[in-house]
C-alpha cells in the first residue's frame, strides 16, 4: 500500500506518461515542511520511471495558486499571473506546452484506474475544515455529505454555534446557519450560492460579528491582489477602505452605492479571476447579511465578537496551516 505522497508521484508518473512528458516538477508552497519531506521520501522509495521528478518550494502567496503564476514562480519571477491566451497546455513552464494539475487529483488518479467503478462509487474529496471548530483538520470527506455532519463529526462540532460557512474558504460567498445541511457537492453548492472550491472549509462561530468578518475577507483580497491590473488593484483597495467604515461603524448609507459600483469595476478584465472572486465573495456576504449591514450603517452597530480568519496573524488561519505544513 503506497502512502498518499505516494500516491502523488504514483498519479504524477501516469500523468506524465499519458502526456509524454520527460519532466515533472512538484510545486509547493515555501512553508510546507511536512509536505515536502513526504515527498520526499516518496521519491526516494519509489522513483518514478521514464520522468524526471523534481520538488520545488515555491511563493506561498495566494495568487501563486493560478496556474501561470506558478509558472512566472517557476522559472524565478515573482509569481504574478500571465495575460491569456495562451494557456499553458500550448505555453507553459520555459514556453514548453504544460500540464499544470493539483496534487489531489494527481493522488486520485491511481485509484480510479485500479477500480473504476468503486472510485465513482466512493468518490471522496479533501476538506480542510478550519474557523471556529473545535478540530481543525484536513479530513477526506464523501462528496454528498452534508456541512453540518462535516462539522459534527470531522471537527467535533462549533463550540459557539455557526453563524456561516464558507465551503471554498475566501474563494467564494459563504453559506447562513441555516443552509449548514447543504451537501458537500459543486451542483449543490452552486444551488445555495456558494462553490466547493477547493473545499477549504471555514466556520464561522455565533457570536461573530458578520461584517469583521467581512472586513478581514476585503483585506485580504486587497493585500493578495498582485497589482498589475487596474480594475483589481483600485477595486480591491477601494471595497476594503469601505467595508471597513462599515466594520467601524463610520459608513453612511451611500457608501453601500459605492461598494456595489467598486465591485463591479473589480469584476472587470484582469489576467486572473482575483477581482472578480473578490467581488462576488465579499458582495455574497454582505447580500446575505443584509441586515447586520444595515444595522451598521450610520454608527449603528450590532454587537458581536470580532474576527480575521482571513488576516495573516489570525488564529484560525495558523491552527489550519499548522496541520497542513
Ligand atoms: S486580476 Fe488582480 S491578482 Fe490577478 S493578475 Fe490582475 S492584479 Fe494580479
């Protein structure tokens, strides 16, 4: 039986070989000690024959996740989105035509070709429940399931209660209290207004103040936009300054005009989807705690305990990285 690094190289030498590719390179973020020594190890136990693998530890930058900028951070540039076309299965890593996949799916690739039929049949995915749970942890999780049991039983439930849930982490709206029994499914998701994503899953307590958390969620798009479109660069910082009078309680009622005017300015062209992830992340929020928005505006605020999940010093981030890395 092969470990799941194991499975990595093992779904990465089929890949390259349903390619013809010679060379293949696992990137990873910079932080993920772990990971690397897995694999490692992996490498070392069981080369791979007929591809030449190597592991690189790249930018552990959000953006670094698209798939040309991890490409730019490859070949040592900062790792900033390229302009598209040409994708990178024509041009790619060194101008070569590339196949850029995760590793999940890579580790899966061995198993659905094993048993093709008990693949389909327990078709699974990685969770990486993180927030206000009391076991923060990366679970692998049925497809179908639904978000309360993964927060019942995976993270041993919410010591304060839910008060959202983000199913993609910042990459897409979070879900109310009372959509919890929603499935973990892409169709499902998308029904309820959300996404899977890549299944980051973050609760957020009761108590939690709706709009800190989206204060945190707008800083962290204007902190991880890359800078080199407009439309994104302005949005971002604009939405931010304006969702945090919010936060303060300063915003009048005509800034809520202007952070829908600034979102959709953000959704306009950029070489990646971040300005428009931003805008329908953090508009999906507030659109959905429309009540606390308003209980906000003109010095109003409802109580709550405040929170950044998605800041870089925040609890709940560093309690998930740290299982991760
Ligand atoms: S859309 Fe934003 S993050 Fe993406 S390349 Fe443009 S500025 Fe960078």
């Amino acid at each position: 039986m092969t470990s799941r690094a194991g499975d990595v190289v093992a779904g990465l030498a089929l890949a390259a070989r349903a390619v013809g590719a010679s060379e293949a390179i696992l990137y990873l973020k910079g932080s993920f000690d772990r990971a690397a020594a897995a694999l490692g190890a992996a490498l070392a136990a069981a080369p791979p024959e007929g591809v030449r693998v190597t592991v690189h530890r790249g930018d552990d930058s959000y953006v670094a996740g698209e798939e040309t900028a991890l490409l730019e951070s490859l070949e040592g540039r900062r790792a900033w989105p390229r302009p598209k076309p040409p994708l990178p299965f024509a041009v790619g890593f060194q101008g070569r035509p590339t196949l850029v996949q995760n590793v999940e799916t890579l580790a899966r690739v061995p198993h659905a070709l094993a048993d093709p039929r008990a693949f389909r049949a327990s078709e699974a995915t990685l969770v990486s429940l993180w927030g206000h749970v009391r076991r923060p942890g990366v679970y692998e999780v049925p497809l179908g399931t639904p978000l309360r049991r993964v927060i019942e039983e995976h993270g041993r439930g919410a010591p304060d209660g839910v008060r959202m849930i983000f199913p993609a982490g910042p990459s897409a709206p979070p879900l109310s209290a009372d959509q919890a029994d929603t499935l973990l499914d892409p169709d499902a998701l998308r029904a309820a207004g959300s996404a899977l994503g890549t299944a980051a899953v973050l609760v957020i307590g009761e108590s939690t103040c709706p709009i800190s958390v989206a204060a945190s969620l707008a800083a962290f798009f204007e902190r991880e936009a890359c800078g080199q479109c407009p439309p994104c660069m302005v949005g971002t910082q604009n939405v931010a300054r304006v969702v945090r009078r919010l936060a303060a309680g300063r915003a009048r009622s005509e800034d809520l005009a202007s952070l829908a005017e600034a979102a959709g300015f953000m959704s306009q062209h950029g070489y990646c989807a971040h300005g428009r992830t931003a805008a329908a992340s953090l508009m999906g929020l507030l659109g959905r705690f429309r009540v606390d928005v308003e209980a906000h505006v003109g010095g109003g605020r409802r109580g709550g305990r405040h929170a950044d999940p998605f800041g870089p010093d925040s609890p709940e981030r560093s309690a998930i990285e740290a299982v991760v890395a």
